[in-house]
C-alpha cells in the first residue's frame, strides 16, 4: 500500500482531493530535488522574468508529499522524452565550454569568429531593470522606438511598461508592435545607442558600469561566517593593492553612526578636534547626533560653534579627516576596544 492510500485508509485527505500543481510549482519542486550546483546551472539559464516566477514558487513551496515529488518527477521525464534540445543560451554553452577546454582568452576569441550576433549589451541590461526605470529610460520617445524595444523585453515587463505609458502612446505603441515586421540590425543598433545615452543622463556614467572595490566589500560585509577573514587574505597574495582598496570601502565613516554612546565616548578621547570638526562638517545635522550624544552638552556646543564657524571646506579636506577618523576606529577595533562593521563581531 502507498503512501498516499495508507492516508487513504486512515480517513485522511486523499491524493485526489489534493489540487493538481502548475508546470511551474512542478519545476520548483524538482529544483529543490536537486543538489545546490546542479540547481544554480539551470537557473543560471533562465531570463528574469521566468527567474522571478521560478524563484517565487519556490519560496511558496510548503511542506512536499510522496505525490508531489513523483508528480514533479513525472513531468520532468515526460519533458525528457521529447528529446527536444532548446537553442536557448547556446551560445553561452558553448562559451562554458570553450572556456573550460581552451582557457578564457582562447575561447573570447574563438567566440568572436563563430558566435552569432548578440544582443547589445544596453538592451540586454534594459531586460533586467525595473518596468518604472524602463517608462524613464524611453520617456517623450518615437512610439516606432518603444515598439521595437518592448518587443526585446520578457512579455510581462513589456507589459508592465506598456500600461504606464498615456493612454495614445499606448495604442500607437501597439499598432506598431503588429506591423513592426523584421527590425533591421542597423535600427536594433540605433535603439542600443539610445538606451546607452539615457542610462548615462537618467543615471550617470557609473550605472553602466558593474563591480568594483565597494561592491566586492559589501557582498564581504554582508556574508556570513568566515567569509572576511579566508577572502582578503588569499586576494591579498595575489593583488596586494586590490585588497587593500576593498578593505578600504569595508569600513566607511557611515558605520560610525551606530556606535553606541559609551564606544563612540571611547574614540572620541583619541581624535583630535580639529580632524572632528573637518569630519562633521561634511554631515547632515541629524548624522552628527551620534558624536554629540558621546559629549558633554558644554563639549557638543564647542563643536557646533566650531562647525559654524569653519566655513567652507573642500569635499577632499572633510573626505581625508574622516579617513583619519575612520584609520582611529580600526585601531581600536583591533585592540578589541569597539566593535564596528559586521553584526556578528568585531571589525577586522
């Protein structure tokens, strides 16, 4: 007897009575069937728009039962015995495995002679951004233009943008989008560059780029465990002054404001004054609250007249006395004197 008529027999809830799962509930059970490494590979193969309904089914996912696993298996081996390849990401399949065999700089360039043309890279970052920033990005343009790129987003950001849009624009966007016909390389190109110089006005020329020492020490900052303490070392050996700038953007002068009175008091007796007033001065005045909490009343007022009275400065005379500031508070850290960064200990 199975499992699901031993329930049965009990006077339980049958398998009958249990509803049905969607395709895509079956494809997150069979995920989790699987190991972490094999799991990340196929996501890594999905867009964002089948990412987030993926990824939300998994999270809604209870408690699986003897049936839901054998259903979702079920439906994976009916999927199998389509013996069907998908021409989906090929061509990054091939890239991984070129990579593997001839090692990156020969495959980047074996890639560039064989791979067919890909998707500028603005429009293929237009795929991942939020419908909102999408409607900025295409604001007040030919409705000709917002046809053809809706029609290189995921269906449902399309979707999303085109609701957004005046209630003309949308028609003619539509229109457009059903005699559109083959968008010529040249026009795909031309919406490309467009995307490119609105991202850079809308965002700045940063938004364009991706990493970075501050990046590589918040993802530091926000990981559990050791990570810390085994990733800048081994970094370290390799490119000394790589780690020392992300060891430099792991501890910023914002992380000063939640030491508690009693530790801030403790850093406040080794800072000379002068290198305080430079630092606050580059503050709003409820970011300096924390520092006058540690004070006196009689001390925090100097300090404020102090402030007032400074005048101008320059950002690099406010950025070099907190960096000064900053350089005091690691000192105590090491010596165990304050504890400032991670939640789960000392900063190191």
């Amino acid at each position: 007897m199975s499992a699901a008529e031993q329930i049965d027999a009990g006077g339980s809830i049958t398998s009958n009575d249990l509803p049905a799962m969607s395709r895509i509930e079956r494809a997150a059970v069979f995920l989790t069937l699987l190991g972490e490494d094999e799991a990340a590979k196929l996501l890594s193969r999905l867009g964002p728009g089948e990412l987030e309904r993926l990824g939300g089914a998994m999270c809604e996912l209870g408690e699986i039962n003897q049936n839901g696993i054998a259903e979702a298996i079920s439906d994976f081996v009916t999927e199998a015995d389509r013996e069907v390849l998908p021409a989906r990401n090929r061509s990054g399949q091939v890239r991984a495995l070129l990579t593997q065999a001839l090692g990156e700089t020969k495959a980047e360039s074996m890639m560039q002679r064989i791979e067919p043309e890909s998707r500028p890279r603005s429009i293929e970052m237009a795929r991942w951004l939020a419908p909102k920033v999408i409607l900025k990005l295409v604001e007040g343009e030919h409705p000709q233009v917002i046809a053809a790129l809706l029609l290189m987003l995921e269906a449902e950001s399309a979707a999303e943008v085109l609701s957004c849009l005046p209630e003309q624009a949308q028609s003619e966007v539509v229109g457009r989008i059903a005699r559109i016909g083959p968008i010529s390389p040249q026009a795909v190109d031309m919406i490309d560059n467009l995307l490119s110089q609105r991202i850079g006005a809308s965002f700045g020329a940063s938004s364009l780029m991706l990493g970075g020492p501050r990046e590589a020490a918040d993802l530091i900052n926000l990981a559990a465990g050791e990570v810390r303490n085994t990733v800048l070392p081994a970094i370290a050996q390799i490119d000394p002054s790589l780690a020392e700038a992300i060891e430099e953007q792991m501890f910023t002068f914002e992380m000063l404001l939640d030491l508690g009175p009693q530790e801030m008091g403790r850093l406040l007796r080794d800072v000379d004054n002068e290198a305080l007033v430079d630092a606050l001065k580059g503050l709003k005045d409820s970011e300096r609250d924390p520092f006058f909490a540690a004070m006196s009343s009689r001390a925090a007022d100097g300090i404020r007249d102090d402030i007032e009275l400074r005048g101008r400065l320059a950002k690099s005379d406010v950025e070099a006395a907190q960096r000064k500031i900053i350089e005091t508070a690691r000192n105590l850290a090491d010596q165990g004197e304050i504890s400032i960064g991670a939640d789960d200990g000392e900063f190191v």
